[in-house]
C-alpha cells in the first residue's frame, strides 16, 4: 500500500480468538497506514466487531498480535484510546445527562478536547445543550456520540457500524463530510458496515472478512479495476457475493 510498517496506524498479525468451539477470527493479518478511510465490511457475525474489540484493547489477542500507533492497547490502554475517537451501534451515552453535561464529562477524559470543536459540531449537528440524552431521537444520539468521538481531533477515528437503522440522512451526516473531513486532515477511519453501499461511497480502502477471516482487502480503486467484465465495473455487493457466496453476503441496505 506503499507505506511502511512504521507508518501503520494499526497493525494486525496472525491475530486468532475463539469463543468455545466458535472461532471468531482466524489469522487475522491487517495494516492500516495513516491517512485514509477503510472500510470492513462483512454480514452480521463475521468477525468485524471482535476485531474492533481487540484494536480498542477490549480483548486480548489469544494468537499473533495487535499493535496501534506502535502499542499493544491491552497493555497501554491510555497511551492508545486517548488518540481514538469511537462510535459504536450501541452509543452507550448516559441517557439522565444534557447534551451539555455529556461534553464538559467527556472533556475530562481528554488532554486534546478542543472545546470551540466541540461547539461547532453541536451547531452543526443541530444539538440542545439543554436536551436530555434520552429524550434525543436516535438520530440525534448517534450525532451526539458523533460529536464525542470527534471533539478530541482524534488520530484514529473507529467507527463500528455506526449508521445501522439511522435514517439516510443521518447517515449520510455521517458518512460524508466528517469522514472526508477526518481523511483529509490526515487522521485515519477504520469504519465496520454490512452496508457495502454506504462503504462504497467513501471508503479508500475495503477488507472483507467472512467466517472470521479475511478474503480480500486492497485499495477500492484497485478491487473494482480486477474485477471490471467487459468494460463494466460491478458493485461491491457483487465482488463480495462472487468471493463469498449470498449466503454469507452482507444484507442489503433498506
């Protein structure tokens, strides 16, 4: 991908986990260098959140080994998570604090929260100070932990399927502008979907995983060039379905 190992924002080897007799990634081998969006894409169960797990130090390799910015994040979680910025499907935000609350609680936990950030997406997001987070739509939830994933400027944006049963608008919110912008200022996306459309539209870079393991992963550009049939370029959809199989095939978007 013309960087070296020493550039890699994540690096990924060998990396194996099981759960029982169920083995959730299987040699798992990735590097990601600095400055670009990577999708990860796969169905439901495939392995994309255990390995997100494992990049955020929640797990800890069981084979091979995990390194980000250079670090093990089981072994150095703060000198790793304070440059991630992370939105998950599940955006646990406390529901009994206002979105003001929420930012000045967060503020604490990073050196590099830019407060004047922070407010510009509140505007941006359209966002109440005062509204309670349970009484944000859900939406509204996902552009407010959005919003606490980006105001630190974080090195490393993880996204895991972040736009899951969000309506188009939202999730072109985020997906466009802030994972564009985040590339753009040289900090690195590694964003999880089994949306290959909404991956399509801004990845750099796609992985596909299946059964825990990887079966392809290059530059975009590059996957659409090898697969070209008679002049036409077929979707990712496609590409994934031919590696795959429809039975493993992500869902298609509503």
């Amino acid at each position: 991908m013309g960087s070296s190992v020493s550039e890699s924002i994540i690096e990924v080897s060998g990396l194996t986990r099981r759960f029982g007799a169920t083995t959730a990634l299987a040699s798992v081998s990735l590097s990601l260098p600095r400055g670009a969006v990577y999708g990860l894409v796969g169905a439901n169960g495939a392995g994309k959140t255990t390995l997100i797990k494992h990049v955020l130090g929640l797990l800890r390799a069981e084979s091979g080994t995990v390194r980000v910015f250079g670090r093990d994040p089981v072994a150095d979680p703060v000198g790793v998570l304070s440059r991630i910025g992370y939105l998950s499907e599940e955006n646990d935000i406390p529901g009994w604090m206002r979105v003001e609350e929420l930012m000045r609680y967060s503020r604490a936990f990073y050196p590099a929260w830019d407060a004047a950030y922070a407010e510009e997406l509140r505007q941006a997001f359209a966002l109440d100070p005062a509204a309670k987070i349970r009484n944000l739509s859900k939406g509204q939830r996902a552009r407010t932990g959005l919003l606490i994933a980006l105001a630190h400027r974080p090195e490393l944006l993880v996204l895991d399927e972040p736009s899951s049963g969000l309506d188009p608008i939202v999730r072109r919110d985020i997906l466009g502008a802030i994972i564009r912008t985040i590339a753009d200022e040289g900090r690195t996306v590694l964003f999880s979907s089994h949306l290959l459309g909404e991956v399509e539209q801004v990845a750099d870079h796609v992985t596909m995983i299946s059964q825990g393991r990887i079966v392809l992963s290059a530059p975009l550009e590059e996957i659409r060039a090898s697969h070209r049939v008679d002049g036409r370029v077929p979707s990712l959809d496609e590409i994934f379905v031919a590696h795959v199989g429809t039975a493993a095939a992500p869902s298609p978007e509503a």
